[in-house]
RNA sequence: GUGAUUGUAGUUCAGUUGGUUAGAACGCCUGAUUGUGGUUCAGGAGGUCGCGGGUUCGAGUCCCGUCUUUCACCCCA
C-alpha cells in the first residue's frame, strides 16, 4: 500500500467528463470575454518572490506557496538566521513561489511592458493558481481563476460593461438565480466617516460583510466585541434593514453618508454605473446595491461586485470584482487605475452539476466505433476509418480485433451513439450495417448514406 | 494558523467488549451468446484495513505520531 500514489492536499485530477465540462465553462467565458475586447494573456506560474509578498497582507503572505531554490540553497544561511526564524531564514532559500492571483502577475505585466502597452489596456487571463489554505468544499489549493481587467481608463462605462458581462455569462450557463451585489468602496469609506470610526474600517467592513452570512443580531454583537460605540452602532442599524429596490436604497445610504464628501461621491459613480449599464442594454434584474458588500481585497477603492448564485448548495461568490486605483503603484507605476472582474470556475462547476445545467453538446465524443473482425479485413476498414473522418466524423476504430461483445460494450461504456460493422458480408456487398446503439436499430447503407446519417445526427 | 473530523476491495459502505480464514452492494473479468452492447443467469478475480511506531498471547478495533478527507473559525475564488 506504501507504493499507493495520492494527491497533494487540496487538488485534483479533471478526468474526461469533468474536463469536458470545465472547458464548456472557459470556452464560454472566453467568447464572451473577447466579444467585449479583451485580449488574452499568459504569465509564468512562478514569480519573483519579490514580486507576491507584501501584496496580499500578512494573511497572504503566508498563503503563499514558496519553492525551495535550487541546489545547495543552505550554503548562503547562517545560525543566526535559523535562530531568527523562518522569516530571516526564508528570503535565503527560496527566491520563487507560485502565483497567489491573476491580478498582481498582471500589473507586474503592464509595468514591465508599459511603453510597448496601448492604453486602455483590456485583457483576459485564464490560468491556475496556488494557496497553501486549508482546503474545504469548494477551496482548493489549485484552482482556476478566470479574470478580465481594463486598466489606464477611469470611464465607469467600463464598470458598466463588467455588469454585461457577468449577466452574459451566467445567461449563458442558464444560471437564472442569482444576484449581482454591487457597492462602492467609497461609500463605505464615508460610512466609516459617517459613525466617527476612522481608523478601524478593515473592523467594521469585515464585521458588516458577514450580515447575510450570520444576520443582523450577531454583527452587531461582533460590532460591539470590536469596540465601536453604541451609538456608532445605532447609526449602521438602517443598512441592516435594506428592503427597497435600488434606487430607494442608494437614497437611504446617501441619506446616512450625508455629511461625507466622499461617501456621496460613491453614491454618485454608482448611480452613474447602474445608468450605463442600462444603456448597454442591461434590464438590472439581476443587480442589487447591497451596502454590506465590502470583499477582502484592500485594493478595491471604487465600484465592487460579487456574484452568488441562489438554490445551489454553494453559497459563497462565484465571480467578484472591482476598481482598483492604484494597481502598479506597488511596482512604481502610479495614475494606472483599472477596474476587473474574476470568475470562480470550480465554484461555477460545482453549481452547474448541483443544478444540472451542462448542456448535452458540451460533452464531445465520437460519433462512431468501427468494428475491427480480423487482421486482413482491417486494412480495407481503415481506409473507411479515414473517409469519415475527413468528412468530419469524430470516428475511431477499435485497435484489436477481440470479441464483438467486446467492442460493443466498449462502445457503450464511452458513449459512442453508433458502431459500424464492415465484416466479409459487407465488403461483399458494399453495403455497411450501422447500428444505432441507443435505439439499438441496424441497416445496411453504402458508404455516402453512413456518413450522411451520422453527419445528421449531430 | 486554531479547533474538530475522516481513512477497510476499483467505488459506496458494514465489521459486536480486542479473538479463527475481514464482508455486502455496485463495478470489473469469464461463460451462457465464436457477427452485436445496454437486461438476465452462472461463476471468478480483487484487501499489508492510509502510513509508521507502541500496548497485548492476540489489533481493522486501543494509544502516539504522520499523511489524507470533511467541517467550523480566520481568510477567500
């Protein structure tokens, strides 16, 4: 059993179905992605150090995977540094890790290439990543993440276009409950502004993110663990109790960020950002302004979406985004401000399949199996072998001439709709038996009405 | 990172207070049917009980470690 081959935790192997399924998915995604611009990009999995740490906090940091520099990686330690600790130790042995988001590779990538860039800059990416988290359902610590991003532009025309997008996709996936949550960074900054709590924002933005999560009555009690007045408090209580449709909801929001400057900025964009969208086209069903939004990432600092999808048994985001203004100020690119978008594949997967919602056609197989009999009638079935396929036919012929029940069953088990039988009787006569194996009907065709039969069927 | 939890045939799972040769279902293979699958019937193969150590006359069962699974927290896609 010693010699039983396992997974590292947290990943998987996508067999045939899954991976049919998983490129249903991209495929999807792609064309939507390029239908509104977007250029592809490939980056190395591994980056510079240098390039990950520090950009995702203290938490990140540690999330992320490191790879052992090669050769003898000891030779430039000291004693000292192992008495310090892994972080002394650390920077000494491994140089590289492997990439935590899509995000920071790409604003290395704009930097880098910034003069040879055209701005506004629209690219799309679809590539793995890496987290050293403790895997969970629907957490892994290799998965996909499938991203678009315009930078060097402020026009929330582009925000506007990401709302498109995601009512595209999630159209096309017929993934018709779900809810687009949208909110602006700097509205919760005057909210901040609006209670008196400067300086404890990251507090009380993950304390009112969970609100849909645990309800109103233990935020607050979370909010009163963290240290915010009472009165602090009584303030947030009315964005607890949200029930209006949008626009009497951004009312009520402008109404508490009233005295904030910034806070009615925000209100401004993303009224300005639902208009637009509505413009391209969007009939906003699907969007609600949700004042508790506020996502992890501190980088955001203007519009923010996430997606979730109701009546599935997953309930975390399935896509989420935002404006950033400041992506490549880390890697000394200031005034590059973008706004992007980022789908969850796996999660997207796994609430297909919890709703059944793969399409028959996303599954391609072959057509037809041709039956091998023996050695000498196989040289005069192969060249039949090569006539369907040239016309089209997603054909193959079973390698070894073993037992028809053999064969058959094989056919079976991959699905294949149609087996064709060419033995002596047929070479005979020129006429092909083509079985139809789910309805387990058989005739004798000549060579042209095979292939226009099989061409029909799909 | 904190606290739990799981691991037995290819798969899903039984396995009594520690006691002979570890079971079932499904799947797989063979045959009934040497030119026809999916149904049926008969038979068969398949396990170092995650791995390593310990307690014991004796361990799938108890103890320790380790890896893995799932879950909550943290965080996040």
């Amino acid at each position: 059993m010693s010699n039983k081959p396992t997974l590292p935790k947290g990943t998987r192997d996508f067999g045939p179905q899954q991976m049919a399924k998983r490129t249903y998915i991209l495929d999807t995604i792609r064309t939507v992605f390029q239908k509104f611009g977007f250029q592809p990009l490939e980056t190395p999995s591994l980056e510079n150090l240098s390039v990950l740490t520090g950009k995702y906090g203290d938490e990140g940091d540690q999330l992320l995977f490191k790879i052992l520099d090669n050769g003898d990686f000891l030779a430039k330690t000291t004693h000292a540094d192992y008495e310090q600790g892994v972080s002394a130790l650390l920077p000494k042995i491994a140089g590289k890790g492997l990439r935590y988001d899509l995000t920071v590779p790409f604003a290395r990538y704009v930097v880098m290439n910034q003069h040879e860039i055209t701005f506004p800059f629209k690219r799309y990416q679809v590539q793995p990543v890496w987290r050293a988290d403790r895997p969970q359902k629907g957490r892994y610590r290799e998965f996909y993440q499938c991203d678009a991003d315009v930078v060097g532009t402020d026009s929330l025309l582009c925000e506007a276009e990401i709302i498109r997008i995601l009512e595209e996709v999630f159209g096309k996936f017929g993934i018709e409950k779900y809810t687009i949550n949208v909110n602006h960074r700097q509205i919760l900054n005057g909210l901040v502004e609006a209670i008196g709590a400067q300086g404890k924002e990251s507090d009380l933005l993950v304390a009112i993110d969970k609100l849909d999560k645990i309800g109103k009555e233990k935020v607050i009690t979370e909010l009163q663990e963290r240290g915010f007045a009472d009165e602090a408090i009584q303030k947030l209580v009315p964005i607890f109790d949200l029930k209006g449709n949008n626009s009497e909801n951004l009312s009520t929001a402008q109404e508490i960020v009233r005295d904030s400057e910034t806070g009615q900025r925000g209100i401004t964009e993303l009224r300005e950002v639902l208009a637009l969208a509505k413009s391209l086209g969007s009939d906003l069903n699907h969007v609600q302004f949700d004042l508790t939004l506020a996502r992890g990432l501190s980088y955001y600092t203007g519009t923010i979406f996430e997606v979730k999808a109701q009546e599935a048994t997953i309930s975390s985001s399935i896509s989420g985004g935002g404006r950033y203004d400041n992506l490549t100020g880390v890697f000394g690119l200031s005034g590059v401000s973008g706004v992007g978008i980022s789908f969850g594949v796996d999660r997207i997967y796994d609430v297909m399949e919890d709703m059944g919602l793969f399409p028959e056609e996303s599954q391609i197989g072959t057509q037809v199996l041709l039956i091998n009999f023996d050695k000498e009638l196989q040289s005069q079935v192969v060249p039949v072998l090569s006539q369907l396929r040239e016309r089209g036919i997603r054909a193959e012929m079973y390698p070894e001439a073993v037992k028809l029940k053999k064969q058959f069953s094989y056919a079976d088990k991959k699905n294949i709709p149609h087996a064709l039988v060419i033995g002596s009787n047929e070479l005979a006569s020129g006429e092909f038996s083509l079985k139809n194996l789910k309805t387990g009907e058989q005739h004798s065709l000549p060579l042209e009405a095979v292939i226009e039969r099989l061409t029909s069927s799909n």
